[in-house]
C-alpha cells in the first residue's frame, strides 16, 4: 500500500519541481489534477507531521527505485551532498524528511504555503464554474418529445393528463412559453403512468464497484456517468465516494476538503461510532440520486482499520454491513473506490455484488489489468480465509478512452476481446474532449447545456456513454428477477 501511495506521489513530486525551477500554477487550472495536487500537499504535511510514516517512506526510499524515478526529473538540480544517501539532510530539523529523502532542501513552512495556495486555487476555480455562494443544480430541461421518450408515453398522454390535472400544469414564462421538463418533473409523470423502471420488492439492489487499483482510468468519471444516466432512466441510485481524493464528490459539486467535515463521509460508520450509514447519505441535485461525499479524512482510516484488522477481522465487513442499512430505498449503489489496494479497496471488494474493471487500452494499462487481478484474486482470498468471500452477480472489463485513429488502441482492443471474451463489454467508451472539457468545469456529459467542442463531438459522445451504460442497465436488470417477464418482452433475454 506505501509503495502504491508513493508511487502516486512520484509523478505530482514532478511537478512540484517543476515548480521550483519556475513552472506557474497553469496545471491547476485542470480541476481534477488540481485537487489531487492540492490533497497531495496536504497529504504530504500529514505525513510529515507524523514521525511513525516517515520511517516507511525512508524504507521504500531506500531500495533505490523510487529514488531513480525522481532523480531523472532533477538531474539539474540535486548536488551530491544533499542526495539522500547523505543522512546529513534527514536529520536536519529545519528540512522536510520526506523531500529530503528525494533530494531536495524544502523547508515545510515552503510546502504549507503551496498546499494552502493549492485551496486557493480551488476555490477560485469553483468560482469562475458556479456563481458564488450558489449550490450546484441540474440546468437540463427536456422538451415534451423528450419527456414523453423517457416516460414511455405519448406527447398527447402527458398533455392529456397535465388538462385533466393528473399531472401538475407545465410551467411557463412571462411570455408563455414552457420551461423545459425537469428530471423531477419526468419522475412524477414516471409515477402518474405507473413507468418508474425500479426494481421488484422481491429483487436485491446492486452494489456496483467500478474497480481498478489503478488510477486515471476513469472510475470516477464513469461512476458519475453511470449514476446519472441510471438516474435520468429512473433508478433510484446511491453513489459511493471511498476516494478520500474526493474526485466524484467534488464531480457533484462539493469542496471535499473544504465545505464536508470527517463526520460526513464514512470515516463515522467504518469508525464503529455510527449504527446506520443514512447519516451519510445527501439528496443531489440529480432527482433519486443521493450521494455519500468523501474527504482526505479516509486515508486515516487506512491505518486505523489496518491497525484494528488483527483482532477484528470484521472491520473488512463494515461498508457492506453500512451499505445493507441504506440500500433499500436505493435500486443500484454504485461505488467509487481509491485507486490503490488497502483496506477501503478491499472492503469496497468486499460490499460489492458486481464488478465493472475500466482499463485504458494502452500495453502499460494492460499489464496493470494483470496486476489488478492478481491482487483482487488475492484479496478474494484474503477474505475468503475470514470467511468474507463476496459473490458477484457479473464481474466485466471495460475498455475506457480508446481512441480509434491509434492502431496501437484498436490492437490491444482486439487483443483483449480475444483473450477475455464474454467478460468484456460489448461496447467500448471512446475518447472524447468532450469528458475531459465537462470535468474541468465540475460536470459531467449529461450536464453539459451545449457542447463544449462541436455539436458532431457532443453528441458522438453521449451516443458513446448512453451505449456503454445502456449495456450496463442491461446487466442489473438481469439480476432481477422481476425485471425478467419485461426483459423477454423487450426481447433482450
Ligand atoms: N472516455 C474518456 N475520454 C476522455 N477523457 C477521459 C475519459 N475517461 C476519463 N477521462 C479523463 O481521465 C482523467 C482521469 O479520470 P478519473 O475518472 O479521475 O480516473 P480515476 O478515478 O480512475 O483515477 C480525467 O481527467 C477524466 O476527465
Ligand atoms: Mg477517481
């Protein structure tokens, strides 16, 4: 787990040298990497805080491998003495240990100005997205054909019932023109006709983890996309943040560090001081979707279940138990984990009843997709010696950003399908700027009012997502029973 962190670190090390030699803050200006960046310093000046994670970074440090990563990016910088072979640098009080280890003489009181203009930042960047002092809320509006598309009834069914006051009276402006239909609005007409696709009272909800302990695959883009489209279909949805990154919640408009306290994500319930999780759980804007948010304050809980695993072994039970006292007001519960494997992966692993693995289509992202199996095959049996063995209901690789003009993509598409076969999607989410340019600004796709490149690109891309998650509502509603009788009417099972 040192290792993994330390390698996450690695490569945003290289960008605080940057600084040093005279970069500007420019690579904030990208949202997600900025709040990394800035949870990274934070993150460090805990551990710089705490003597006890020191050692184990010296450790790791001392096997050289790490050290040569970060020395190529430095060559220029470092002289001989402050190497951190030298001891002379670690035992220096005035020096950070952790950036002494990686050769460089930065003061902590440096690196406390950085991580506090890093929230600055942040906050700056919300405010040039949301108008300030303003939640976030859903701008979509759907047109009558839309409306009367997503409810699975005619235009002339919804104005019929709207005259005869089954349904409430569109709302209008001055001029009397009508407001857009909003998703609210769609789920009352959803309950009037009797369409809401929610799961049988017989039929268990899907706790869906979009796992790789990998990160920038896109879990917490997907999660995102995923929960809203289950939610403009209908589904009654809860999205899980364990990221103590906090990328999703920060996706549905909160300042993870900033505005939500320890207590308001899952550190209270994995702490054993809480018996339900519903304190936890947060309407969004999203009409059905709730959200628990997350925060830094997860990565104590790494250490703190570590600490407990020993002598209660349950601790790695705590999130399904947690998620059993939510998730009958919810059909799906869908899971954003840490992009490394610890204690919050594996109970993530642990809680979930079905497995999405994105992967890039890239050779070095493949090898990781080995690597990740081999670790949750591990960590199955981990819990399996506890008695813990999770069952899934499906378990499915997903080939994320794959951009079709690079033959090495299509390659290793082709290749994968080969070699996993049905455990693969059948669909492929592309590459699009139009993913890229919806997070800068705190949103998704499906948030977006207009297209942020062309229209042509907008619209490629939702045809991409609504694929790739159609094939996904396709998957849990197989795992209804209830859902089945409709499933052969449809023709699909
Ligand atoms: N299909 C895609 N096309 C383009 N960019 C993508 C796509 N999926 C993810 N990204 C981008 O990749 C980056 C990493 O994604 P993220 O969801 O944060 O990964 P993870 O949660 O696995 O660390 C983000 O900047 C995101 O906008
Ligand atoms: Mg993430």
């Amino acid at each position: 787990m040192v290792t993994q962190l330390l390698d996450q670190w690695s490569s945003e090390l290289h960008l605080l040298l940057e600084m040093r030699v005279g970069t500007h803050l420019d690579f904030f200006c990208r949202r997600i990497s900025g709040i990394t960046t800035r949870q990274f310093f934070t993150t460090m000046l805990l551990t710089l805080q705490n003597s006890k994670k020191i050692s184990f970074m010296t450790k790791v440090s001392s096997s050289g491998k790490k050290l040569r990563k970060l020395e190529t990016g430095m060559t220029n910088t470092i002289t001989e003495q402050s190497r951190p072979e030298s001891r002379s640098g670690l035992e220096s009080g005035m020096v950070a240990p952790a950036l002494a280890i990686a050769g460089i003489d930065i003061a902590l009181d440096e690196i406390r100005d950085i991580e506090q203009r890093s929230y600055r930042v942040i906050e700056r960047l919300r405010e040039t997205v949301f108008e300030p002092g303003k939640q976030k809320r859903l701008k979509i509006g759907f047109s009558i054909s839309e409306a009367a598309r997503m409810v699975g009834r005619t235009p002339t069914a919804i104005r019929d019932a709207e005259k005869s006051g089954r349904l409430p009276e569109p709302r209008k402006d001055s001029h009397g023109r009508r407001f857009g239909y909003t998703l609210t609005d769609i789920n009352i007409m959803r309950r009037e006709f009797e369409t809401l696709p929610w799961r049988g009272g017989n039929d268990e909800p899907l706790v869906l983890a979009i796992s790789n302990f990998k990160g920038g695959v896109g879990k917490s883009t997907l999660v995102a996309h995923i929960a809203q489209y289950l939610a403009l279909r209908g589904y009654r949805v809860c999205a899980i943040d364990c990221d103590p990154q906090g990328s999703l919640t920060s996706l549905f408009g909160f300042n993870p560090d900033y505005e939500l306290e320890a207590q308001n994500t899952l550190f209270p319930f994995l702490m054993r001081e809480r018996d339900t999780l519903s304190y936890a759980l947060r309407p969004t804007y999203w009409d059905q979707l709730s959200l628990i948010p997350a925060n830094l304050s997860l990565y104590s809980i790494e250490y703190q279940l570590a600490a407990r695993l020993p002598t209660n072994p349950l601790m790695l039970e705590r999130l399904r138990l947690g998620i059993d006292t939510i998730k009958d007001g919810f059909d799906v519960v869908i899971i954003d984990p840490p992009p490394a494997l610890g204690m919050l992966s594996l109970s993530v692993v642990r809680a979930a009843t079905a497995l999405v693995v994105p992967v890039r289509p890239a050779t070095v992202d493949f090898g990781s997709t080995a690597h990740f199996f081999t670790l949750l095959v591990e960590a199955l049996e981990t819990l399996a010696a506890r008695g813990l063995q999770p069952r899934y209901k499906f378990l499915k690789v997903l080939i994320n950003a794959m951009d079709e003009t690079k033959s090495a993509h299509t390659e290793i598409t082709r290749m994968m399908r080969q070699v996993y076969q049905t455990a693969m999607f059948n669909t492929v989410m592309k590459d699009s700027a139009e993913i890229d340019n919806a997070g800068a600004r705190l949103m998704s796709v499906y948030e977006l009012e207009e297209a942020t490149t062309s229209r042509e690109t907008y619209r490629r891309c939702k045809a991409y997502l609504n694929a790739v998650n159609r094939e996904i509502e396709l998957l849990i509603r197989k795992t209804w029973p209830g859902h089945h009788e409709a499933l052969r009417r449809e023709g699909v099972i």
